[in-house]
C-alpha cells in the first residue's frame, strides 16, 4: 500500500492519521519531495491531487477519509 501525499495537505494529514489509527502498514510518498513519486501518482491516477492510495493495483485518487473507509471496505483492505 502506497500512500502519495503533499505534507501540507489537510486531507493528506487526515488521511495518515485514519491509517495510523487502525493500524494499516503503508509507504508514505511525499510528491513534492520526490518528482519520481509525483510521475508515479500522475501516472497512476491521471491527476495531480493528493491523497492518492496504490494497493493491489487499485487506485483512490483525491479522497477525503470517508471515501478511503468505503474503498479499504469494499477492496477487503485489512491492517
């Protein structure tokens, strides 16, 4: 599970924090930090906002935390 961020983002803090919260193992990318991780979220979600979550070939792009909650339910996502 990979989990592309811009640091500053509030929707990106709330996201780590849910996370965090129920105990999921994910690789945090900071797009703006890491233009390869910023190509990679482009490329995978054909667009530039953040959050954006890669598990399993599936992609959430630009999501608030009930959003990413329905996609780990429906996707069988466990921590």
């Amino acid at each position: 599970m990979v989990l592309y961020v811009k640091l500053w983002c509030p929707w990106c803090v709330e996201a780590i924090e849910y996370l965090d919260r129920r105990g999921y193992c994910y690789e945090l990318r900071d797009v703006l930090a890491d233009a390869a991780a910023y190509a990679r979220m482009r490329e995978i979600s054909r667009q530039p906002l953040t959050p954006t979550m890669e598990v399993g070939g599936k992609v959430l792009a630009d999501f608030d935390t009930g959003q990413l909650e329905l996609f780990l339910a429906r996707e069988g996502i466990e921590p």
